[in-house]
C-alpha cells in the first residue's frame, strides 16, 4: 500500500470515527440531562426531571401524556403533553391557538420561533397567570391566586398534526435553566 493510500484510508478512518462519535450518541434520543425520564406521545418525545411522577391516564384529563412534581401533597410543577390540541396548518397558527387558551388572566411574557431537530418549525411561548385563572394544564391543588409560570412549546407533529408541550411551575419547583431544559429535550419523531 502505498503512502498516499494508507494516509487516504486513515483519513477515512478518522472521519468516520469522528460522524459516529458525534452523530451516533444519543441521536433518537431527546437532548436531557441524564437521570431524566421521558414522557412519549404519538410522534413526540419530551423529558422530565428526576423525581417526577408520570400520570395515568385516568389522572390527566385531556392531555396524552404527562409528568408532575409533587411536594407536601400538591403539584408544584407539570409537564404536559397534547396531540392535536387544535385545528392548524402550521405551528405559528398552532401558537397563537395556545396563546388564546391561556385567557383569562395570562399575560405572555415573549414568544419565539426555533427549530426542533435542525427542520421542524416550533415557537416558544413564555407566559405567567394566576393559578385559578389558566389552563386546564396547571399544576392540580395549587391554591387560587398562586403565581405560575408557563413555557410552551408548539409544533408539528409527524403527521402535521399540532401539537402542545406545556409546562408550568409555581415559584421555584422548576428553575429557569430546567426549563428550558425541557424546552430543549422536544422531539419529533
């Protein structure tokens, strides 16, 4: 073999060590922290952290899937996660449907637009409300007037079906950084 080979061939080697080594890790799976659980709905993928508790179906009313962070017996935080929550054609009508439903007493604190795995339109939407007033998606037991704090994201699903990821939390329960987090860890599969 001559030099010129074996350097082409180590090359090769190389560059296809470095597409597994980058690429291969974890590419099916949501982008979480590790110890984190993942709720799954359909076509959609999104992680929860440690310590949360998954709930039946039973004990989620409309939503397809979602995890809760109780502490001393009341939901503190929620994730929820909704297909087909609307009628849409794309995910920044979707949006503005989600927005609508947080009325009466929610005020949007700022939305934006991102892509979900480099091709998947999806927006943002950042929003407070008082507990008692929002969405049937609020944490449970959480005594009327509390502060929550809302993050969701909407998009397509696989099927181009919208779909809502909600996530709320009154006062500290979830950190800025977690939820964002969660924001994150959104697949489409």
């Amino acid at each position: 073999m001559s030099k010129n080979t074996r350097r082409g061939a180590l090359a090769a080697a190389f560059a296809l060590a470095a597409a597994v080594a980058v690429g291969g890790c974890g590419a099916d799976e949501p982008a979480a922290p590790k110890g984190w659980g993942t709720l799954e709905a359909g076509s959609v993928r999104v992680s929860y952290p440690e310590g949360w508790k998954v709930l039946e179906q039973k004990d989620r009313g409309r939503t397809d899937a979602a995890a809760v962070l109780v502490k001393n017996g009341t939901e503190v935080a929620k994730i929820a996660v909704q297909l087909k929550f609307m009628k849409a054609g794309d995910a920044g009508t979707a949006a503005a449907g989600a927005m609508a439903s947080l009325q009466p007493g929610g005020k949007i604190k700022g939305n934006e637009q991102f892509k979900i795995g480099g091709d998947r339109e999806a927006e943002r939407v950042d929003y407070t409300y008082s507990a008692g007033a929002g969405p049937d998606e609020q944490p449970g037991g959480v005594p009327d007037g509390t502060l929550v704090t809302g993050a969701d994201v909407v998009t397509m699903d696989a099927d181009d079906e919208p779909v809502l990821v909600r996530i709320n939390t009154t006062g500290s329960a979830l950190s800025e950084q977690d939820v964002d987090k969660v924001v994150e860890s959104v697949d489409v599969r």
